[in-house]
C-alpha cells in the first residue's frame, strides 16, 4: 500500500479497484460513486460517461468491499419531471433513514444548469423520485443521517460564478425533503491552504461523540489548474452549521498516475466513507474523473487530525 503525504488515508494496493474496461458495454470514464452496505454486500453507486457523452448511473456490487462486479445494466433511474428536464446525473451521496436509502445528486439540466435531486429506494432495484430540491447551480448535497432539531438537514454548495469561481458550503433545512430554506454558511475557503478556491461536501456525515465528522474535498488553483484533496472537519451535534475542528492538511491528496491523470488531472473526489465496526472508514474515491480507488484510514486518526484535542474519540 502506498500512503499520502500525511499518511492518514491509505490506499489499497489494488488501485484503480474500478476503471470503464470493467464495465459490460463501452463507456469512456467511471468516477465519484455514492457507497453504502447493503445486505452484506458493499454497493457502489457510480458515475458512468457512456460513449453518448452523458452521465448515467451504474451499480456495482462486491462481498469483500475491494472485488467488484457491475450490474448487467445501468440503474432504471426515475423519469424526470416535465418542468425540469435531467439531461444528466451525478455526484451521488446515499443516506439510510430507517430502513429507506435516499439518494442526494446532481440533477442537470443541458439549458439551465445543475440543480440537487433526492432519489429514494428500500432495495436498489426500484427508486422513486422525491424532489428537485434546490435552486439552479447548487452541487455536492449531502443529507445527514438524522434530523437535526425535527428538521432535515443538508450540507450544500451554491456558486454563483463559472468552474473557477470561489465557493463555500452551506447547510439547509427541510421539513419533507421537498421544500427547503433557513440556509446559512458553514465553512469557508482559507487563503495559503489546498482548500483556499472552493469546497463542498463529500461524504454523509457520521456522528461521533459531540459532533459530526465530515469528509469533505477541497480545491485550490495552481499555474496548472485545479487540485482536489479531501479534508476532514467536526460539525457541532445539535448546531452543525459551527465547525468545531477542521484539518490543516489534506488526508488524501493526488500522488499517484491514476489520479494525476485522466479525464482531468489531479483528482481525489469522494460521496462516501463507510465507516466498519473496526474503526475503519473506507473511503471509495474518483481519481483524476477517469477510475475509481480506495483508501482506508482509522477514524480516531481522522478525528485527531481536524486538531480537536481529542476529545471527541469513539
């Protein structure tokens, strides 16, 4: 296994676990898969650029969470509404409620832009459409696991600017999944570090004692172009939108060929990080838009790295 520059984040020594040629039909690139553990089986919800040009999502399955295999077909997605046409898919976060699993992504629309969506399923076969439920140019949505004083809450990232514009996150709160509002920062870009042009959620938070622990990317800009790396920070428990602790450096950053190189370069993307009765959270990530990696890190590591004093251990 070969580690990042922080040596939190490890990744597997079968990297790229998943690439377009491990797919049954032609495709160009595979990226950013949604994960979550179903049934005894890990399942990646993936991001698949069909030889058409779009985006369409495709389910793979594994039992060890490292050799997976693909459906024969694509995901039978819901018909879009009438008022908003989904030209494509993307970016999806998959958040278990009970005994439902709802599905938070890029919804976009070839005229208009990107807005977020909410999917919802009990079995992974059959998914119903719940909303379009955000404003036009709003990405990485991200749906907490559990309300958040009887409301459901939601990591998001407006811009208002093109690719290259700055961007922070905000949360939003919803009484249906349907209509939402109180909407307010939650973290900024910081000037000097790997997260100073823009951030946005990535993985559905997971509670700790005292707080929530969020994986989220980062963007910076260099004479090259644009550099993403994935962070961690700890939300408060009862007011999530006050960031308690936040990690100076990045967890995982782009090193290797895979995600140096691709469809972009230099790219590490997640939606996920699962997190096993171990203490490991494994993180399925994008690498350089083109594959699909994984890593693994102790979450006690990862607590310790936002500088939290510790004190909110498992």
């Amino acid at each position: 296994m070969k580690s990042n520059m922080e040596g939190m984040f490890v990744r597997n020594s079968a990297n790229p676990i998943l690439t377009a040629e491990d797919l049954p039909c032609k495709a160009f690139f595979i990226l950013n898969p949604g994960a979550v553990k179903f049934k005894g089986e890990y399942l990646l919800l993936v991001d698949v650029f069909h030889s058409e040009g779009g985006i369409i999502f495709w389910l793979a399955r594994s039992r060890d969470g490292v050799n997976f295999n693909f459906d024969p077909a694509p995901v039978k997605w819901p018909e879009s509404y009438t008022w908003w046409k989904e030209n494509g898919v993307y970016d999806p976060r998959i958040t278990q409620v009970e005994d439902e699993y709802f599905i938070m992504y890029g919804s976009h629309n070839n005229a208009l832009g990107t807005r977020l969506g909410i999917v919802k399923t009990r079995d992974f076969e059959n998914f119903e459409r719940v909303s379009i439920c955000s404003e036009i140019n709003n990405r990485n949505g991200v749906l907490f696991p559990e309300k958040i004083n009887g409301l459901y809450c939601r990591l998001d990232r407006p811009f208002g600017g093109g690719e290259h514009s700055p961007c922070d996150m905000w949360m939003s709160f919803s009484p249906d999944l349907i209509y939402w509002g109180e909407s307010r920062p939650v973290m900024t870009t910081r000037p000097a570090h790997w997260d100073h042009l823009k951030l946005g959620g990535g993985a559905v938070p997971i509670r700790i004692n005292g707080g929530w622990l969020c994986i989220y990317h980062g963007v910076a800009e260099c004479c090259s172009g644009s550099i993403y790396s994935i962070f961690a920070a700890i939300l408060d428990e009862k007011e999530p939108w006050k960031v308690l602790a936040r990690s100076k450096y990045p967890l995982l950053f782009p090193e290797t060929p895979y995600e140096r190189s691709g469809r972009v370069t230099n790219v590490v993307f997640t939606c996920n990080a699962l997190l096993e009765n171990d203490g490991t959270l494994k993180m399925y990530y994008g690498a350089a838009d083109a594959c699909i990696g994984l890593a693994e890190a102790n979450i006690n590591d990862v607590i310790k790295a936002c500088d939290s004093g510790y004190r909110f251990m498992l």
